[in-house]
C-alpha cells in the first residue's frame, strides 16, 4: 500500500471492538461453513443462555462447531420479500466476528470516524499492527489510515460472494475519506481516488459526505468510476442535489458499461428527531407537542417519493441501457435516541423496495427479534406530507434544519477523527518510552 501515505498529507487547499451494551445475551452459533469463499475462516462457537434471547454477539474460535447453521431471521425476509438491504452500522477486530452477522441476513457494512474511534482506542486487536507501525517510524496519521484499510479490505473478503450473487448490488464495505476535508471539493476527490486504490476491493463504498463544497466531488469521483456512499443527508433539498451529482457523475464517465459504478444515499433519520423535538418543545403548543418523533420518518418518506421521480423517465432510461443501477437510498441513524419511542421507529416504517437500512447493534437485535417485515415507506404518503406541512407551518426550515445537523454531523466525525489520532499519539509515545 505505497500509496496510502499520501492519506495522510492531504490537507485542505483552502484551509473492537465493545458491542452496544444493548446486545443482552452471550449467545454464540456454530458455523461450520457460511459459504465456500469464506471457508478460511475459523468456526464460530455459540453459547445460549436460556433466560435471555438469541443475541449476535460473537466469539470466533480456532476449532469446533457441530455443522449447524444460524436460523432464518426477519433479515433474510426483509430482502428477500421486499426489497431492502439490511446492513450492519459497525466495524471492528477481528472482522470474522461479521462472520454469524452475514449468516443471519446481513448484506453490507457501514462504517465512519465514529466507529474507528471506538473500535480502535478501545481494543487491543489493533495493538499488534499498530507497534509494528510504531517501530518502522510509521507517522500516527499514516498508521490509522494503515489500521483502517485493513480492516476495510478484511471485511470486503467476507461480504465479496454477496458482491457476486447479487451482481455488485449488495455486499459492500464503506470506508470514509478524512473528515477534515468535507469543506474541500478537490482534495475530497483526490482522497477519495487515494483511499480507493489502497483499499482496492471490487466491493469497497468509498463515503463523501453530502456537503455543499463535496457535492461536485461526488460527481468527479462517480465520473472516474469509483462507487460511492454519500453520507449525511439531512434534507430532502441536498437529497436532491446527491441524485443529480450522481447522475451527472454517471453521464460524465464516459464508460460504456456503467454495472459497476454504484452509489447510495445515506439519508440520516433519528438525529433529525432529535433536533425537531427540541425545537417542538420550544414552541410548547398542543399542536408542536402532537408532531414530536413524527418528523424524520415523514421527511425519509417524501425522500423515497422523490427517488422513484427521479430514476425514471428518459435520462435515467438512457443509462439504464448502458448498465446504470439506481442510487439507493440508505436509512442511516436508524438507533432510538429517546427511550419514549418504539425501538424500531426508524426502521419498520422505512421498509421498501431498492432500499437498504443500516442498523447498528441496538437497532439490530430489536428488529430481528420483534420487527414486522412488510412494505410501508409509501404506505402513508399524505400522512407524511401533513406532518412535513404542518412543521413548516409553525415556522420550522426544513433546509435550515438539514444545514445545522449536517454541520454537527461533520464536526462530530472532526472530532472523533482528532481524538483518535491523540489516542494513537499517546500509545506511540507509551511504546517508544518501553523500548528505551
């Protein structure tokens, strides 16, 4: 990976891994053999401890297993019977912990600055590399991107026969390009090119956050054949500019088979709760306290009305017929933020066709154990339109909204990308001291 130093030096122009402790059980499966492609990977064990239910925390082990294989869940009904793709919101060492997760109906894995800092200031699995890194004079920003790709590649292994089976629809890994370029347009090209050929997997989503100055990245970086993962999208007005950089992206490529250039839209649901709820309460009518926990389902509903307007017609047409595959659209921030709602709020009422919901742990576990597997992103458009009406009638800005979390969004990946890279900093000093 001569190339991957380069990660670390691209700079604006212009200025494991611990589970949710919402996973209950310590239950583990056998699995002799989830697919032949991923034979080399060590058998799973799994324990089951009758007072709790079934739980997807695992434990790899060296030898073992009884030839069984994990049951059917509500994940395979889900893609199976309409359409969407389940994905797990989580990545750590070692990767073959994904191993049962796949076995269970999970089709792809998501991942952001968030996670790595977890993952990595957290565990000991990275120790090993990262000394390695240390003692070859490796500089700290070099050796996270080192970390990080190893995972990413890892995990690409594992999910590439779902790449195949599904002919480069599903199976995909996303990895993010430095937070601390999301107000840069040509460097986030030039990164996202970089972190794409370091990877260099068929399967890898390389993720561009849907910032206004990254809005023609994502356009170059499409143009240039790379898939992407457009991550938060807070609005239904930067949804559609991410569609039409997209687009753009897939006219602009000049490819004649355009099959495996890819995308999806992560449009973010709870944080928006979060925020409308707040503002809501502020406003203290009957009418504004009626609307809480109503608003993001509502926006992500309108959302999938304006992607079926927009992978239709003539121009979306034409590239069908050299390859193109929609855009999907991804439900991310899918976890319940306030206790008071149903742990499943911003899944089941986002189930549809050409879809994917990326859930982590919490979000998970309550799915697959009480979620109800049938079609309802459209079931309520009008619904949705009322309550999308009556929150601009109190005075909300639904594009004013979407700028403030995507501004925190960005600056919270900032800041766990920082805050890792001080972690980093410590245990490199920590090591040099105990060599001396």
């Amino acid at each position: 990976m001569a190339s991957i130093s380069n990660l670390t030096n691209l700079t604006p122009a212009t200025s494991t891994c611990p589970r949710s402790s919402s996973v209950i059980p310590r239950s583990f499966v056998n699995i002799r053999s989830f697919n032949a492609k991923l034979s080399s990977a060590s058998h799973l064990s799994i324990r089951y401890n009758k007072q709790t239910r079934p739980s997807l925390f695992v434990r790899c082990s060296a030898s073992g297993g009884n030839g069984s294989t994990a049951k059917r869940t509500t994940l395979h009904d889900l893609y199976e019977k309409e359409g969407q793709s389940p994905w797990y919101d989580n990545l750590c060492r070692p990767v073959t912990d994904l191993i049962p997760f796949i076995a269970r109906g999970v089709r792809g894995v998501t991942s952001n600055p968030a996670i790595f800092q977890k993952a990595i200031s957290t565990s000991d699995a990275y120790n090993d590399q990262f000394r390695t890194l240390v003692e070859s004079g490796t500089a700290i920003k070099k050796a996270y991107w080192e970390l990080v790709v190893k995972d990413i590649q890892d995990a690409c292994k594992l999910f590439e026969p779902i790449y195949d089976q599904t002919d480069a629809e599903d199976g995909y890994v996303s990895v993010e390009v430095s937070p601390l370029l999301a107000d840069d347009t040509k460097t986030t090209v030039k990164a996202a090119k970089l972190l794409h050929k370091s990877v260099n997997r068929r399967n890898v989503y390389i993720k561009i956050p849907a910032t206004a100055p990254c809005i023609p990245s994502i356009r170059d970086v499409i143009a240039s054949g790379i898939s992407v993962n457009v991550t938060l999208i807070f609005s239904i007005a930067r949804y559609e500019a991410v569609i039409d950089a997209y687009l753009d992206g897939l006219e602009a490529s000049g490819l004649d088979d355009l099959s495996r250039v890819t995308s999806v839209a992560s449009f973010f649901v709870s944080r928006v709760d979060t925020l409308m709820d707040k503002m809501l309460e502020k406003i203290g009518t009957p009418e504004a306290l009626d609307l809480r926990g109503k608003a993001a389902v509502a926006q992500a509903a309108l959302a999938y009305q304006l992607y079926q307007k927009k992978f239709s017609g003539p121009r979306w047409e034409a590239l069908v017929k050299k390859g193109a595959k929609k855009q999907r659209l991804l439900w991310a921030s899918t976890s319940v933020k306030n206790p008071a709602y149903s742990d499943t709020l911003y899944v089941a009422p986002l189930i549809g066709p050409d879809t994917v919901s990326t859930m982590p742990d919490q979000a998970l576990e309550a799915f697959i154990d009480h979620g109800t597997v049938k079609r309802t992103i459209d079931a309520n458009v009008s619904e949705a339109e009322g309550v999308y009406s009556a929150l601009e009638k109190l005075g909300i800005d639904w594009n004013k909204v979407g700028e403030q979390l995507e501004e925190e969004g960005v600056d919270s990946f900032k800041k766990s990308f920082e805050s890792l890279l001080g972690t980093l900093q410590d245990k490199a000093n920590s090591l040099k001291l105990a060599s001396q």
